[in-house]
C-alpha cells in the first residue's frame, strides 16, 4: 500500500514533487493556518505529516494518527511538538536547521538596524505626510557600530548575527549553556552570566529556543537590569519576552525600544497595546522569509520524509534514538 503523506501548507512543487513520487500527498493548499478538526481529520490514515510551526502535534495530534511513522517539522525551532510524545510511541521528527541559519541572521540584523534609527517610525511617518524640514534634532537614533551586542543564545543563528555584528566593530557578550569558541576566537564574542548581557548591552537579542526554562526569560527585573537606552530584538519565540511586561517597561521608558520578529501569540491581536507604540518595532515572523531559504526549508523537509519512507537515515533527525 503506497504511504499517505499529509502537508498541512502549501508548498513550493519542487519540495512536493519527491512526495508525490514517494506516495499519495493530501496538501492543505490554502495560505492561512489549517482548522484544529480538519487537521485531526486529515491524519487518521496519515504514515507521514509535513507540518509548520503553527501546528501543534500533541498526544491529542496522535491519538487521532495511528498510522504516522514520521514527522517533518518546516522549521528549526521545534515547541510546537511534543517530541517525547513522537518519541515513545517511535515516531521519528526531524526538522529544518542549517537552511535558514544566514536568512534568519540577517533579518535578526536588520530588526537591531530597524529599531535603532527608527526605520519603521519614520516610515510611518512619511506615508502619513508630516515629513516637516530636515533638522539636525530630526529623528535622531541610536548608532549600532561600536554599540555592544549581547545575544541570548549562541547557537547557529547566533553565531551568523554576531559575524555581522563583528563587521560593525560591535563588542559582543553571550549567554549560552555551553562555550561557543569558535564565536569567541573569529568574532571576539564573551561569555557572560545573563544580569551581566542585561547590564552592559545596548542591543539585547534574544535566540535561545522557546522552554519551560526560558518561558518570561525576560519580564520585568530583566527590563529593569537593562539600560534606559537599551533594546530588546526577540527573533525567537514570543513567549520568551513578558509581552505585558514588555509594553510597561517601553511605555515607562524602562529601556528604549523594542523589535520583534515573534509575539505571544501570534498573529498579535490588533488591539495589542505594543501596537500602539512608535518605539516597538513588529515584524511578522519572517526570520527565514526569503523565496530561497523557505524552499530550502521545504525541500529538506520533504528529503527528511522521503529518506525515511526509503529505509534509509532522514538528513536531519531531531529524536535520532528512535532510528536506532
Ligand atoms: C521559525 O521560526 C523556525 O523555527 O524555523
């Protein structure tokens, strides 16, 4: 019996085309997020599921999907599946990392460029038509060279933003849970406990993934170790940042201003008060949003699937144990 394979995205056909050679693709071809029930419906003979971030794959998920064999997240962060749930019924998950590390980066740079010299406030500003004269008290920011960076997490992702930081003559802190030597050798980056990041940052980048233990990471004592001219830049997850905490310590003062990529939850409500401040810049969760970092990130989803529909090892493979 040929495997049934369930995509709950549209995607681009070169990463659907391996699928359909591999079995029978059922595709939620639509652009907007999948209805919980039609989700649970559409797994009950599934042997492989395609997902996104925006689906949650639970024991509630399974319960529904007997059949399923694997799961291929589109995404390198993963808090959206219950891994040990996969795991202990053997179900293997993979998902996306390497392929969007430089996209992400880059967009994670541009989100500290953006807050810094107001690009969205003077956007607004000038589709709104009050571009009064040019004044040399006119919109004044902050500068990023030769400001310090500290970053929340030093992986991959972080890794690449503090390669461009260090070509902006940034000084660079780090929290991560191991030493990233690489990073310390080739761009001066320094590890650091977090009150120390909090304390001597003017850009503060939050990357680590989303857990029970960096849930409201930062709230308000973290808000209040920062400096008043200090910046938030989460393009992580929303949940890391307090969001109410968040609104308080921008509309106090407290520090700065804030850019995110991610909210909590997401899409942000449009009465959220964040969205009623010019010092909070929000962007929608576009970190790997390039035409080719999404492909890639589709097609090493679908590789993942067809690998192990083949017998053979999934290129990246998140619970690896249950291969073994
Ligand atoms: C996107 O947020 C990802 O984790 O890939």
């Amino acid at each position: 019996m040929p495997a049934t394979i369930y995509v709950t995205r549209q995607l681009p056909e070169v990463a659907l085309a391996p699928l359909r050679a591999r079995g029978v693709v059922r595709v939620w071809d639509r652009e907007d997020i999948i209805p919980r029930a039609t989700l649970l419906d559409g797994v009950h003979d599934a042997d492989a599921l395609l997902c996104m971030v925006t689906e949650r794959i639970d024991d509630e998920l399974l319960a529904h999907a007997p059949r399923l064999r694997i799961v291929a997240n589109m995404a390198v962060g993963y808090d959206n599946v219950n891994v040990p749930a996969l795991t202990n019924r053997g179900i293997v998950f993979t998902n996306t990392p390497g392929v969007l590390t430089e996209t992400t980066a880059d967009l994670a740079f541009a989100l500290i460029l953006g807050i810094a010299r107001r690009i969205g406030e003077g956007e607004r500003m000038v589709r709104a038509g009050r571009w009064g004269a040019w004044s040399p008290f006119a919109f004044l920011g902050h500068d990023v060279h030769h400001a310090t960076l500290g970053i929340i997490g030093l992986g991959r992702i972080g890794t690449e933003v503090a390669k461009r930081a260090h070509g902006f003559d940034m000084r660079i802190l780090y929290t991560n849970r191991g030493r990233n030597a690489a990073a310390e050798e080739r761009f001066g980056c320094t590890r650091v406990e977090l009150p120390s990041l909090l304390r001597e940052s003017d850009f503060v980048l939050v990357l680590t993934p989303l857990s029970a233990d960096t849930r409201h990471l930062l709230s308000t004592p973290q808000f209040h170790m920062m400096k008043h001219s200090a910046f938030l830049i989460n393009a992580a997850r929303g949940p890391i940042v307090d969001a109410r905490a968040l609104y308080a310590a921008l509309r106090d003062g407290l520090i700065a201003g804030a850019a995110l990529d991610v909210t909590d939850p997401e899409p942000i409500p449009s009465d959220d008060p964040l969205l009623t401040l010019e010092n909070c810049l929000i962007v929608p969760h576009v970190g790997s949003a390039s035409i080719a970092t999404r492909t890639r990130m589709a097609t090493l989803a679908a590789d993942n699937i067809v690998a192990f529909l083949n017998g053979t090892r999934p290129p990246t493979p998140v619970n690896s144990e249950v291969l073994s």
